[in-house]
C-alpha cells in the first residue's frame, strides 16, 4: 500500500469511527484489534484520535479494520477521487479535503447526505480559490455564483471562448456544478423534506461526488497551471494570484512539463 493510500484509508476509517462511535467505544473496538489505547472516555477530536492511534499500527490490521467497517467500496465509486485528494494534499484546502471526504464516505451509507456534502465541497473549492486570488466573495455565496465568479477569474467563462466545442463543455462543466446546488436543495439532508418527495439513491450520491470530482479537478489543474503560466510575469500592474503558503515547497514536482 502507498503511503497516501494509507493516510487516505485512515483517515476514512477515523470519520467514520467519529461519526458512530463514542471514544470508549473506538478504545473498546479497537482492543478487538489487540490495539492499545490511552486510557480516556473522551477525545477532544476523535478523528484525530483514531488517526494518531492507527498512524504506527501494522498495514494489515488497518486494512482489516476497514474491511469490518466495509469501508473499501467508498472511495472506489469515485473514479477520481485519490488523485483530488492528493491536490489537497499538495495544498492548504484543508477544509475542502474533510467536505470532499465527508461526500465520498456518505455515498454508500447516507446518499442524502452525500449529494449536499458534495456541493458543500465545490463551494469550499471555489471559496479557497477566491481567497487566494484576494477576490471578494460574490454577494450571493451560493454554489452558482461562487462558480461563475471562479470560471471568470480562471478564464473559463463559456462566452470568453470562440471554439463552439470548448463552449460547449466549459459550459457543461458550469451546468454540472450548479446541478450539484439544485440537488443539496431539493434532495440532500441539509434542507427539510416534504411527505412525498422523492428520495434520491446510491447511484444519484455516486453522480453528485463524481460530478464534483470532475468540476473540483479541472478547476484545481488550470489553477496550477496558471499560477505556473504566470510565476515569470513582471508587469507591476499584475499580482500573481496564489499566495506562498497554498503551495508548499515542492509541489511544481506534481505537475511535470509536458
């Protein structure tokens, strides 16, 4: 197993051990494990607990935690979504890789809650990008505007591209993410439901995240290479967009030259 693997799965194994179970229980679970735990009832952050006890725990207990918690299928319905992890990774987006990884681990568990997680996700995307272009928030912070905002700083406004093709996708791209906002509303746990609504399954949870997936890396990768298009540029007038700390030291590594 890669490292990033590992600290995916451990990390997927932590959120869900936070979100059902107390902190005596995971100390109980685990001992199930033949894993010692400190001696406390109560973490201040028990996915942080989880993460720090399993962090030197032997890679074949870790992956026969995550096989009793049916963990595997989670990240394996998102085609992509290892690699937008690493891009968080690589990055201070922080709160973007617990909304991302809240989505992905909903989707087979708690589709409703999956599809707004994922919209949640594609705002927090659009809302660190503004921030590290100091751009101010659009009145409106719903997913819709914050994309348009975004597609006009990157340059991927549909109407700024005269091939009817790259139009016609740029234009899907904006669809899918503002789709994502129609579903939190109407479907997802994050607004009230009435007695005969529809509910929406697996596989609807599975499009959301992978719609977000697609949307959230295409507007990640022209970021990088914008931010590498225009590290040379010496026009006083011009401020480079992307602040020091959102690329550490070595991340140009990841994006090799074609």
């Amino acid at each position: 197993m890669k490292h990033t693997e590992r600290v995916d799965l451990i990390s997927k194994i932590g959120r869900h051990l936070q979100s059902t179970m107390t902190t005596t229980d995971i100390n109980t679970y685990f001992s199930t494990f033949r894993i010692q735990t400190p001696n406390i009832s109560m973490a201040d952050n028990k996915w942080l607990y989880v993460k720090e006890i399993l962090g030197t725990i032997d890679e074949n207990i870790i992956v026969n935690i995550a096989k009793d918690l049916e963990l595997f299928n989670s990240f394996e319905t998102v085609s992509s979504a290892a690699h937008l992890l690493r891009q968080f990774d690589k990055t201070s987006m922080k709160v973007c890789q617990d909304d991302f990884e809240k989505a992905v681990q909903d989707v087979e568990t708690n589709p409703a809650n999956a599809i707004g997680m994922a919209s949640t996700a594609l705002e927090s995307i659009c809302k660190a990008m503004l921030d590290a272009f100091k751009e101010p928030y659009p009145k409106d912070e719903s997913l819709q505007p914050l994309l348009k905002t975004v597609f006009k700083i990157l340059d991927l406004s549909p109407a700024g591209h005269a091939d009817p093709d790259l139009k016609r996708i740029l234009g899907g791209l904006s669809n899918a993410g503002a789709g994502l906002a129609v579903l939190r509303t109407k479907y997802s746990t994050f607004h009230g439901k009435g007695a005969n609504q529809l509910r929406l399954e697996k596989r609807h949870a599975r499009l959301a995240v992978n719609s977000l997936t697609t949307v959230g890396m295409f507007l990640l990768e022209t970021y990088f290479e914008m931010y590498k298009k225009d590290e040379n540029i010496t026009n006083d007038e011009f401020e480079l967009p992307p602040p020091p700390e959102l690329f550490p030291s070595g991340w140009e590594d990841f994006y090799p030259d074609d």
